[in-house]
C-alpha cells in the first residue's frame, strides 16, 4: 500500500515536471515566432503604408494586433494546455504503475503460499490423453442376469409364481383366482424369507408426513407432487419403500448361456 501511494505521488511530480519544461519549451518558441511576426508587420506598415490602400492597411493592423494579443493569452492557454495534459498523463502512469505493482505482490504472495510446500513431493503430472476423474466418463457395468434367473427359480420352484403370471386368468372366477392366489402369496414369501432380508427405506407408517433431509438418495427416495426449492422437504409418506440389506443365493457351478432355465420342464414317464 505505501508503494502506490509513494508511487502515486513520484508519478505527479515526475508529470509535472515533464510537461512544464515542455510547455516553457514552446512557450518561448511561439513567442519568438510571434515577435518576428510582428516586428514584421509593424515593417511592412511603417515603409509601404503610404502606398497601401484603406482596406489593406486596416487588414494588417488588424493582423498585427491580433498577434499582439495572441502573445497576450499564450502563456495562459499554454498553461491550461500544459495542466490537462499533466492530468491525463498522470492518471495513466498512475494507473499502469499500480497495475504492475498489484501483479508483482500477487506473485509474491503466491510464492510464498507454495514455499511451505517446498518440501513436498510434487504431485504426479497426468499423462496426455488421460482424463482427471471428473472428466472421466461415466463407466455402465452390464449387470450379470445370473442372480435374478436364480430369484426367478426359487420363486417358480416354491411359489409356481411363473405358472401364475403365464397363467389366464379371464377363464377363472374371482374366488378360484383369490385361492390360487394365497398359496402363490404363502410359496413366494417363504422363498424370498430363506434367501432375501428386506427392509422399508422409511419405517413410519404409511399416510403420516416424513421429512427429507438434505443429501437424500435419489435412488431410495422418489419426490412426487409439487417439488420446488431445496431440502429439506416435508410431504406425506405414500410409500414406505424397500431395500435389500441381505442377499443369500445358492451357488452354481454352471457356466452362464443365453437361455436360462427357470424351471424345468416335467416329464411324467
């Protein structure tokens, strides 16, 4: 700070004096023009003004007094000349010397922030072509079908659920559907029981109102209705949600095909 404004003020000074030896430069330059022209005119009038006409001798008195009086105001003009011009050039020598002084304490600051981290090792330089994480694209694992042909047989297996789904329905009545049904329901949720641990992504009841903290899941929590703003929000629980906190499903040895079998096909011999 004491640098721009020492600076600051060197840079007036400086100006000043510049443009007041240039400006006492050609003051007196213009007012040796200004004396020989005048000695001149007053010469011209003194040996031809007898033979000069009327108009002729009133233009160069006219002339020669107006170089008297453009002698007169020089040295004012010159001087409000040679102030605006100090001004002007000031608030540029200024500005640039400031400019510059700003630049050289930030790179004074910066160095002195990384002198600390001297003795660090320096970071590893990426490679060209290779990408930081952020600018990494995101990667899709394609996920293994395997899992869900083996939830999908121990569902067929205890539950017939696939029997159900193939099944039409438009030739049973209700209650021969509502019968099928509890053992399809008994079957299923023994299976999932044995092999599949769930649990409820809210554990309040279902109608009461939950609030949604900041940074929820989007993939456990779908917002519906009017959604507007930031979280947290508060809203009615329509659902409670599920999630899988245990998974056991049995091993297999067999390689995976493209066609796998669910369940298969019963032969009576």
């Amino acid at each position: 700070m004491r640098a721009r404004t020492s600076w600051t003020i060197q840079s007036f000074f400086l100006c000043f004096l510049f443009n007041g030896l240039l400006g006492t430069a050609i003051y007196f330059m213009c007012e040796e023009v200004l004396g020989g022209m005048k000695q001149w005119l007053e010469l011209v009038l003194k040996e031809n003004g007898g033979e000069l006409s009327q108009t002729a001798r009133s233009a160069w008195e006219n002339l020669t007094a107006l170089v008297t009086q453009t002698g007169y105001y020089l040295p004012y003009a010159l001087g409000i000349v040679a102030g605006l011009a100090t001004f002007l050039l000031w608030l540029a020598v200024g500005w640039r010397g400031r400019r510059g002084m700003r630049r050289v304490e930030r790179e004074a600051a910066a160095a002195a922030s990384a002198a600390p981290e001297a003795g660090k090792k320096p970071a590893r330089k990426k490679p060209a072509g290779e990408a930081s994480p952020e600018e990494a694209p995101k990667r899709y694992v394609q996920p293994s079908p395997g899992a869900a042909v083996q939830i999908l047989a121990l569902l067929q297996r205890q539950g017939r659920f696939l029997d159900f789904l193939q099944e039409d329905l438009g030739a049973y009545d209700d209650a021969q559907v509502g019968a099928a049904v509890r053992n399809i329901h008994e079957g299923c949720k023994a299976a999932m029981a044995e092999h599949v641990k769930l649990e409820p992504v809210f554990k309040d009841e279902e109608g009461s109102r939950v609030e949604v903290a900041p940074g929820f899941d989007p993939k456990a929590v779908r917002l519906t209705g009017d959604v507007s703003g930031e979280p947290p929000f508060q809203g009615v629980l329509r659902h409670r949600g599920w999630k899988v906190s245990r998974m056991e499903l049995p091993r297999t040895t067999g390689e995976e095909k493209e066609n796998w079998v669910v369940a298969p096909a019963e032969v009576e011999l």
